[in-house]
C-alpha cells in the first residue's frame, strides 16, 4: 500500500465572534491554518459537531465544524480527493480519489488507512456507504459501479453500463438502494443486493452532478450543469412514484453543483440547498420551488459540495477559500449568511 500515513493535527484557534462591531465579515482567526492548503472537493457532515472534507492537496481532514479546528488529517492517496463519505455509527470515513483508489480511515485508529479498495480503471467519482459501514458502493469515469465488503475489502460484484459517466453516488436511508448521477444526463436507482439497475428517471437536458437521498427515503434531488443562465437545475424525484420529476429549482446562471436536503426544523418548511460555480449557495422551499434565501461567496470561486450539519447549519467547500460555515436565520425573512471560514 505504499507509504501510508496519517498524522494528527489539533489547533485552538477561535472564530470571530458574532456581531461583533467593525468586522467586515467572517475570516480566519489568525495563526490557523486552512483544513486544506488546497481547492477542497468534498465535504461531509461526520458527528454532532464534526465534519470530514477532501482536497486538491491529496488529504483527508477531520474538522470540528463549531471551532475550525483540524482534529484529524489522513495522508495516502497519490492524487486529488475527489469525494468523501462517512458511516458515523461505525466510526469510518472512506475517500475516493483521481489515484483510482478508495480508502478507508478508523477515527480511532493511530496509523493509515484501515482497508484499499482498488480497481477501477479511471478517476473515481461517486461513493456511498451502508448506514452501518458494511458495505461501499463506488462509481467511476470508466462506466462502471462497484460493491465492496469494508471489512474484507473484497469486491462483491462489479456491474458496467455503457456510456455512465458516475457523477455521484449517494445510499437511500434504511433502504438497500443507491442512487447514482451521471453524465449521460440519466439518474440510476441500483439495487445494492444484485448491483443491478431498477430503476432508471428520465433523461435530463444536462449532465447530472450530483444526487442526494431524502432522509425520509421518499425523495431523491438531482442537479445539472449549466453556462450563461441554460440548464443548471436541480430536481425534485419522487422514489415511490417514479414516473416523472416533481419540482425544479430554476436560478443559478452556472453549473449546479451540489445539493442536499435541509434537516427539518421547528419553524422551517421541507427545504433543499444547493450550490454552483457561479460562487452562491441557495436554499429553496421544497415544495414550491420558491427560492427562499441567497448568499454569494464571493472571491471563493466555483463551489464544489454541501454538507447539512443541522436544520440551520451548512458547510460549503470552495475552490479558492476553502469550507465555509453558513447559518439560516429566520428574522425578517430567512437569511443565509456566512459565519466563518476555515
């Protein structure tokens, strides 16, 4: 497996404090460190309070979302992270990467990587663990999605379809099925327990890049590529009745992302969030489709992942600074503002 290694950092740095008078708006505290010194790719809500991204600069960081600080940082991949997913009742974090590998970390653990999980031929692109860390399913740009067993490492089943460009995968909570996005403009439903195809929605206008499951198990979103204000939609699916779309999300002017259901809160209708490189992140009502708040990151560069830590918590991984942490405030309206960057 190479020099593999995993090293810990732990840094005490504080976030600005809020309202704070004469602040222009939220920044690193001085001295820390970024998580990544980077572009980061991906990014992931871990525990409570903990959340794990991937980066251009080949690492896997462990991050606790309240205070910024790096508590973990995973080295092994020769090249980019691309993607970043986590089993929290297991305690695992597993990583894809342009290498062609996907890895595994233990929290726990002192040394690398608990388990390699080679054999795709090109980049891999999409990956989705069981809720209880079993079983991986990973996609690549060479057309195909494999199933792994994480303890063994052993490859379960392999299954090919031409032309399926993985985008992203993402597992339907308490169900055995994985939703996969694809540059064919197509969204798969996979059965896990044969990796078989069962169902395919219709054909998008775009590519589609990214894909999120409901936590209810009902819905699946989609989202699109886009230029100048053309296609960068994201979709409403219904998984029981899966004959149409349900609702589209019409308002970014690039490429659309990312996207992610938003936990329910007290006083919040069922609510998406989505982000594009045209550097904002949206927060839309579910069922109408209406856009219910808008924030512009600017000098961040194209954005590449969202990750929902509470009803009114987002992260936010960037291209050009970084992961930002995003609140929703519901005063005079609902409001999406940037609370820190790290």
């Amino acid at each position: 497996m190479g020099k593999l290694q995993s090293k810990t950092s732990v840094q005490t740095s504080k976030y600005r404090a809020e309202g704070s008078a004469g602040e222009p708006g939220p920044s690193r505290a001085a001295g820390r460190s970024p998580a990544h010194s980077e572009a980061v790719t991906s990014v992931a809500a871990l525990q409570t309070d903990l959340c794990v991204s991937g980066g251009r600069d080949k690492a896997v960081a462990v991050c606790s979302w309240r205070s910024g600080a790096v508590l973990r940082r995973f080295l092994g991949h020769q090249r980019e992270v691309t993607k970043v997913s986590t089993a929290p009742a297991s305690g695992r974090v597993f990583s894809a990467s342009r290498d062609r590998t996907v890895l595994m970390w233990e929290l726990e653990a002192a040394a690398g990587p608990s388990q390699h999980f080679p054999g795709h031929e090109l980049v891999v692109t999409g990956l989705a663990v069981s809720p209880d860390g079993s079983t991986l399913c990973t996609g690549s740009r060479d057309n195909s999605v494999c199933k792994w067993d994480t303890e063994t490492g052993q490859c379960l089943a392999r299954a090919a379809v031409s032309r399926n460009l993985v985008t992203h995968l993402c597992w339907v909570p308490g169900e055995p099925y994985v939703i996969q996005s694809s540059e064919d403009k197509t969204i798969r439903v996979w059965d896990s327990r044969e990796l078989r195809v069962a169902h395919s929605f219709p054909a998008k206008q775009h590519i589609q890049t990214c894909c999120a499951a409901s936590p209810d198990a009902r819905y699946c979103l989609s989202c699109s590529s886009g230029a100048a204000g053309r296609g960068g939609e994201a979709t409403l699916w219904d998984l029981r009745q899966t004959r149409s779309q349900v609702c589209e999300y019409r308002g970014h002017f690039q490429t659309t992302t990312s996207c992610v259901f938003l936990p329910r809160g007290p006083a919040l209708a069922p609510s998406i969030a989505t982000s594009s490189c045209d550097s904002t992140v949206k927060v839309w009502d579910r069922d109408t489709g209406a856009c219910l708040a808008t924030l512009c990151l600017e000098g961040s560069g194209p954005l590449a992942s969202l990750a929902a830590c509470d009803s009114s918590t987002l992260l936010c991984a960037s291209s050009g600074s970084g992961i930002h942490l995003l609140r929703l405030r519901d005063g005079r309206g609902l409001a999406l503002e940037e609370v820190a960057v790290f």
